[in-house]
C-alpha cells in the first residue's frame, strides 16, 4: 500500500529538482566542477536521506536519517553561500535556493529535535540541543 508524500518528502524532491537544475546551469556556465558537483551531492541527498528515514525500521534509525538530511541541508547551505560570495551565483538566484534550504534546515531541525525529545535522546541542557534549536 502507498502512503500518502508527506510535506518534508514533498519539499525535499522539490529541492533536489532544483539543485539537479543549479547543477546543469553551473556546468553550462563553467563553474569549477568540483563545486557544483559537491552542491550536487548535498543537495540531492537531503530528499534521499529523508526518504530512508520514512522507511526506518526504528525510531532510532528515523532519528539518525533525519539528522544526515540536516547536516546535508547545512552543507548545502554552504556551497549556496559560497557560490553567491564568489559572483557564480547572481543575488536572485542565490537568495531563492537560500531561501528554500533555509526552510529544509528549520524544518528538519524541529522534526529532529522532536523525535529525539520524544525518545528521550536529548535534554535542554545537551550542548546539540542549543544547536539544533536555534
């Protein structure tokens, strides 16, 4: 039976379709490969990791997929930036994919966070909780 695609599924495909886009427009426009391939990576694995995580088979394993997709997002939260600060990226294009990933980030960040409250993995006073909060 076929579950219904959740928001975050749905956001993340949406993401990595356009990071997919970014990737071909950068190579077309001679963006040193080794950068546009690493944007590619990160962003793409941001849906796959979320992807295994919805076929988890524990709360734990859920847990630690979700947290690759967050680390992933910030990642390609980087490249975003990097590409932005060194005129490869112009202001519109930049700030519409930053845009978008810094959605990823929130929202993957709250669903971390309380998937590990409500396993009791993590208190307020655990340094990660202050990042992942903020």
């Amino acid at each position: 039976m076929e579950r219904k695609e959740s928001i975050i599924q749905g956001k993340t495909f949406a993401f990595g379709v356009r990071t997919v886009n970014l990737y071909k427009w950068l190579v077309d426009n001679q963006v040193p490969y080794k950068i546009a391939e690493q944007l590619l990576r990160s962003g793409t694995s941001i849906g796959a990791n979320v992807e295994e995580a919805t076929g988890g088979y524990s709360r734990k394993d859920f847990s630690a997929k979700i947290g690759i997709a967050y680390k992933e997002a910030r990642e390609t939260r980087y490249w975003l930036r990097l590409l932005q600060a060194t005129d490869y990226l112009n202001e519109r294009m930049a700030t519409s994919m930053l845009n978008d990933c810094e959605e990823l980030i929130k929202i993957l960040s709250s669903i971390l966070l309380t998937t590990q409250e409500n396993a009791g993995m993590v208190r307020e006073e655990d340094p990660d909780y202050l990042t992942l909060n903020s």
